[in-house]
C-alpha cells in the first residue's frame, strides 16, 4: 500500500490524512505537539467565513498599515525591525495587488467548496464542533467604509456567495445584543462558525478509526528522498541530542504552518510563508444573563477588524488583529485589552471577568492563496499558507491535494512480476 508522509496535525494536514485514508493510502502524520490542534488550529475566531475572502491585497492596506505603525493597539502592526524575510514577503505582497480582483474572486470559490466538504466529513464521522449556520453579519460605522464593501460584495458574489446589504434596523433585527451605532452592514446567510479545535481533534480520531498513524511530540529534522521515496527524520521533541528514527514513506505532503518555509528549504522549494500572528479571547459565559447578553449570530467589526463566533451556550470567541513580528508567540496586554474593550462597547451585559487569552501565527504567503499541490520533486506535495482562512478552505484544498497525490501516487503500489 503506496505510504505517505504528512508533516503537520493542524487543520490542513488532519483533514488531507482524512482525504488520503478515504482514497485507500497509508497514512502516517507527524507533528511536534503532543496532541494535533495545538497551535494556530487552537483558538481562532472561528468563522467559516466565505464572506471574509477578500486578499488583503491593496495599496489602501499598505498606506493603512503605515498609518498604524505607531500605535501599539492598531489592527495591524509591524515590527519595524527588518528581515530579510520580511522584506521579502513584503515586496511579493506589493506585487500582488496587480491580482487582487482574481486571487479574491478564486478565494471565494474554493471557500464554498470547502464549506460542504467540511461539512460532509462532521456528518460522516459525527464529529460534535459547536457548529452554528447562522451566518456571518458584517457591519460598518460610516458611509464611506460601507461603500467600500459594496465594491467587495460585488467581487464576493461574482464568486458565487449570497451576501446581501442590510440597514441598521436590520441590522439589530439579526443581531438584537448590539449596542453599538452603524451605518449599514453586509449578512452572509449561508456562513457559519465552529470550534476549529474540537473538529481537528474529533477529526484526528476519525483518521486514527480509518488506519492512520499519528507520531506526536516528533521534531521533524530531515526529509531526504531515499529508497524510491522519502526519508523522515524525527526525535522526541525537546531531545536535540537524541538519535534520529527514520520513517520511510513514498510522498510527503508539507502542512505545518509557518514551519513549511523551512522544510520547502529542504526539498528544493521556495514556500515565503510569513507568520503573522493573531490574537483571541475565549469569554466564558458562565450565568444564563451573561448567555443572553451575547450574540448568537457570529459577527465582523471591519473597523477594528474584529470578529466574534458563538461556540455552544457558554463560550463567545472575539478575535482579531495582525502583528508581523516573526515568531513572536508573547501574549501581549496592549493586544489583548481591544479585545476585552470592544466586546463591553458592543455587548455591555457580557461579564468580561472569565477571559482566556491566546495568540497563533497564522501562515500567510504574499498573495493570500494557499499553496496546494506538487512540489518540484517527484513525491514533494504542499498544502499550506492558507493565513487567516486555514479553517475556511482546509476542506477545499485537502481534497485537492489528494487529487494531486492520486494523480501520481494510486494507492496501492504496482509489484511487476520477477523475470522468469
């Protein structure tokens, strides 16, 4: 039976091991952490959000995010402090704009195609995810932002999305907890949220059900081809000294978040994933007053590029923010603390006394599409750089690098006969 290798157990690589067991391979993942899930798939806002598609792509962002470089609890912060690295990204995501109209109409498309893919693996193996398909309401505080979004609509649905515009009082009608003033929104019907820890987690259980072979606490430190395929090496993480054991596999397929640029570097590719962390906190809502007092429909604040999502009867996630500071994972009070502002500013009844903050690195490629699919050698496949969309268009893209796989790879390997 044709193995292959997965490095990573966050979103994109537990759902393409599910894609690749359900084709009939052999399957063994590898990641550094004890459990799969436990890293940028922890605690992000949780928005299956096609609605959010838009690449970030612009030169409104850049002059934006210049405007922000002083101030410490901005949207958007950059370390000024150069790398090569960054400046890398950076002058690739410049060059991007030129494809900001196809790259946000092509994001959209593959997010609706991962929605049902997603979907139909929680159906399938009855995965339990605190999923709500209430949709996804985006609002806006003055005229000029609102008639921004309504040229991004224009690109959302030329992708195939149904969103619609909708006034302040309908606004209020969707989501009655609202506190704040606005000018309008946007409400995308069909867009939904759920807890990206439990499905990963209920997912990896469906895989190891399936025949797959998860190795945690595993430091990957060599990939090499070898024997008609490829060899990893790993130790027990934390143990630099430990002898390596080699797993040996037929094909790889690279999903480690922002670790993928360095093991692309290894197999020949160039993979400029930047981290570019985020932040979340978890309220607990922990009285039946403080449960009605937060929003059931998950929310977009464009402003302060916020965003909530209902998880069960007693959780609310607000999320947001973009720090480029590299692998920085510090939790920061003047990052967190906007947060915890903007939820007592929008839901005042909300107690904000039980909070559990938590960063991620999101891992982002300068032209805000992931990339799926073969590398330059013979048996190397990517699915990874998926940014603040990796639970948006994990189904997606797991199912198109199994194909890319098949393609190559038939699972069951073909013995030829001995000579007579």
């Amino acid at each position: 039976m044709t193995h292959i290798a997965v490095i990573g157990a966050g979103i994109t690589g537990v759902t393409t091991a599910y894609a690749l067991a359900q084709r009939g391979y052999r399957v063994t993942v590898l990641d550094r952490q004890r459990y799969a899930a436990m890293e940028t798939s922890f605690a992000n806002g949780g928005q299956l959000s096609a609605c959010n598609a838009e690449v970030w792509n612009k030169l409104s962002t850049v002059i934006q995010g210049l405007r922000w470089m002083t101030r410490r609890d901005a949207p958007l912060l950059m370390n000024p402090r150069p790398s090569w690295h960054k400046l890398s990204w950076m002058a690739e995501f410049v060059r991007e704009i030129a494809h900001y109209r196809e790259n946000t109409v092509e994001t959209v498309r593959l997010a609706l195609r991962a929605r049902e893919a997603l979907f139909a693996m929680a159906e399938a193996e009855g995965i339990d995810f605190d999923l709500k398909t209430r949709g996804i309401l985006h609002f806006y505080r003055d005229r000029a932002s609102f008639e921004k979004a309504t040229a991004v609509n224009a690109l959302l649905r030329e992708g195939g999305l149904e969103r619609y515009a909708v006034t302040p009082e309908e606004i209020r009608a969707i989501e009655p907890t609202l506190a704040g003033s606005y000018h309008g929104g946007y409400f995308t019907p069909s867009d939904a949220t759920g807890d990206i820890h439990k499905f990963t987690r209920g997912l990896a259980s469906a895989c190891a059900r399936r025949g797959v072979r998860f190795i945690q606490d595993a430091e990957v430190a060599t990939i090499a081809p070898g024997e008609g395929g490829y060899a990893v090496g790993w130790r027990r993480a934390g143990r630099p000294t430990e002898a390596l054991q080699v797993l040996q596999a037929d094909a790889v397929v690279i999903c480690a978040g922002c670790a993928s640029r360095h093991f692309a570097a290894m197999l020949g590719d160039r993979v400029n994933v930047y981290p570019v962390k985020g932040y979340s906190i978890t309220v607990n809502l922990l009285t039946p007053e403080a449960q009605r007092a937060a929003p059931e429909v998950s929310i977009l604040d464009e402003a302060a590029k916020i965003v909530t999502s209902r998880l069960g009867d007693e959780r609310l996630r607000v999320a947001g923010t973009a720090e480029f500071n590299g692998f920085n994972r510090d939790i920061r009070h003047d990052r967190i603390q906007p947060l915890v502002d903007w939820t007592r500013e929008q839901f005042p009844l909300v107690d904000t006394d039980r909070v559990v903050a938590w960063s991620g690195l999101r891992p982002m490629l300068p032209n805000m599409l992931p990339k799926v699919g073969r590398g330059r050698r013979p048996g190397v496949f990517y699915n990874t750089g998926h940014g603040h969309l990796g639970w948006t268009l994990s189904g997606a893209t797991a199912e198109l690098v199994a194909e890319a796989i098949a393609a190559e790879h038939a699972p069951e390997r073909t013995v030829l006969p001995l000579a007579a």
